[in-house]
C-alpha cells in the first residue's frame, strides 16, 4: 500500500519553503486565538517546551493529549472552501512562549485520512503540515503506522490523540486504543511519552451552539486550560518479559497479527502489553484531568507554574 502524498511530508520538497509558509502560517493562527482572543492558562508548559527544544538527539517524543474540539469549516488557509480541521491541534501549541511556528521543531500528528485528506488539496495542505494520515479501523500495522515508526525512529515528535475519538463532555477519558502504545512499543528508540491534559477547546469549537449546530468559526473570550504532566516512564524489556509469562495464561481469539515482532512477542504477548502501557496512560491522564480541575478551580488565582495569557479581546 503506497503511503498518502509523503514526497508532499518530505523537509526537502521545494526546498522546504511550502512547509515553512504552511507552519507558519497555522502557528501564527493559533498565537492568535490562543493567546489573544482567548483567556489559556498552562501549568507546566517548560517541560514541553523543554522536550520539544533540547531533549537528547535521537531520541523522540511522544506526546499523548485528550480530544475536545470538533471540525471547523472554511478555516484552512490558503483553502477557501469547506474543509475539516480539528482545532485541538494546532491551536494547543499557540501558547505564549512555545515555538509554534519554528518547521523544523514542528510536531507530526496522526490525523484522519476521511477528515483531513478527502481530496488532493486538503492532502497536499495536511501533508505539508507535517499530518500522517491514518485510517480509523484500519487496525495498529496499517502502512501510515509504518511511517509513523519512521519518524520516530528520526528523533521527532509526534502527537497522538489515543482516545481516537471527540468527546466535548466533562467525563473520564476514554479507553484509550492500542495504536500509541503499539509505536512506543515497536519504536527502535523508546521514546519519551509526555501526557497532556486539556480543557475549553469544545467552548472554542462547540458540536452545538449556533441554533443547534457548530459554528462556522471559532469562537473567542473562552477559558482554555492546559496541564503538561511529567514524562512517563516505561521499562520495555521488563513489560515484555511479563507480557510473555502473562500471555500464556490467556485465552484469546487471533485477527491473525504479525508475529515477526522484532522482540518475539506472539499476539497474545502483543496485546498483553500494549493493554498495560495503554492503562498506564490512562491513569496518568485521568489523574492529570482531575488536578487541572483542583488547580483551576480558584477563580482569579494563578497557581506556580500556571502560563497566564489572559489577553482576550
């Protein structure tokens, strides 16, 4: 299977100046809403700041985070006409200090192919915008996946979305799917894995709010709040080893996965361990979740190490 325009995702197509204008121009978007026409306060955002910039060469980040924002329509410049995008990324990374319109420091982002490469020109916009497209329920080996892994095994930092749905509710977060874990997993280098919990970017994007429908443009004067945990760290070796042991005791219908693991995991062991390293995110983000709703709680009270980029207009 040919992956989607990636000649288009290359640093070097036409010099790297279309990509430049592309994140530079969605980087100064997000400045915008993020920190002037809406109120967002960050709690921890040196650490991201600080992984993104300076972290130890070939190694590379993941960085795992809730979805909230719905699709906005006629929002992509330079594309005129309706097209999809979700909001939470990029408008996450226009907080003040973040580097948001340096290409080369940019993220890749797992993105869906039926949302944002419904034709040739959203594909080439996506693509250029460092998006790897993925087709949801086309399970954890699809071929994007492997491209995934090859970024990774770049040194880069990829976003991922692992609920791999939109819930705009104050909930629990989601069981998270199998597709993160699967690349922290597989990754040559084990990279870094930084959650990352927000709020307000559904009050940006509503599902309903313009006479029962979402409306045609974000809105602004909304609350965003952020909260930047610290990297979770995972002993592979050790997971895989109880992986092996624990896959024995269960039983189990095969879809028929791969058992070329480059470390000798059957399915069953594969599912046994990206199911632990999935839970382990989930606590961390559920936790995450409910100490932004401690610390936000105070109104008018900016905590140590709350960003506060209260310049709304």
């Amino acid at each position: 299977m040919a992956r989607t325009m990636e000649w288009a995702a290359r640093a070097d197509h036409l010099g790297g100046i279309p990509r430049k204008l592309v994140i530079m121009g969605v980087g100064a978007f997000a400045k915008v809403m993020t920190t002037l026409l809406n109120s967002t306060s960050v709690h921890n955002p040196e650490t991201l700041v600080r992984l993104v910039q300076s972290r130890p060469p070939g190694v590379p980040l993941i960085t795992v985070s809730n979805h909230m924002s719905t699709s906005v329509t006629s929002l992509n410049p330079p594309i005129l006409f309706k097209s999809p995008c979700r909001l939470d990324d990029p408008l996450m990374w226009g907080f003040k200090g973040f580097p948001t319109s340096d290409a080369r420091m940019a993220r890749w982002v797992l993105a869906a192919e039926d949302i944002c490469f419904k034709n040739s020109i959203l594909s080439y916009f996506f693509r250029l915008g460092k998006c790897i497209p993925i087709t949801r329920g086309g399970g954890i080996f699809q071929e994007h996946m492997e491209e995934a892994l090859d970024r990774l095994s770049d040194g880069a930092w990829l976003h991922t979305f692992p609920e791999g749905k939109v819930s705009q509710e104050d909930a629990p977060i989601r069981r998270l799917k199998w597709g993160t874990a699967s690349l922290i997993e597989r990754a040559p280098v084990t990279p870094i894995v930084l959650p990352i919990v927000h709020r307000g970017f559904e009050k940006v994007m509503p599902e309903k709010s313009f006479f029962g429908r979402r409306p045609p443009l974000p809105l602004c004067n909304k609350d965003i709040r952020i909260i930047v945990g610290e990297p979770i760290e995972f002993d592979l070796p050790r997971l895989r080893q109880t992986a092996i042991s624990m896959s024995r005791e269960q039983s189990f219908c095969s879809v028929g996965w791969p058992t070329d693991s480059p470390h000798g995991l059957d399915e069953a062991a594969q599912r046994w361990l990206y199911t632990s390293i999935s839970d382990r995110i989930h606590t961390v983000m559920e936790g995450l979740r409910g100490l932004g709703s401690t610390i936000f709680k105070l109104k008018g009270h900016v905590p140590l190490g709350i960003e506060d980029s209260s310049f709304c207009i």
